[in-house]
C-alpha cells in the first residue's frame, strides 16, 4: 500500500492509476 502511494508522488500522480 505504501510502495504505490511513492511511486504516485514521484509520478507526479499521474501514476496514481498505475
């Protein structure tokens, strides 16, 4: 849960879906 919500701050939240 908390690897996912990383990856949407450094993705600009753009990889918020991903």
């Amino acid at each position: 849960i908390q690897g996912y919500k990383v990856v949407v701050m450094v993705g600009d939240g753009a990889t918020d879906l991903e």
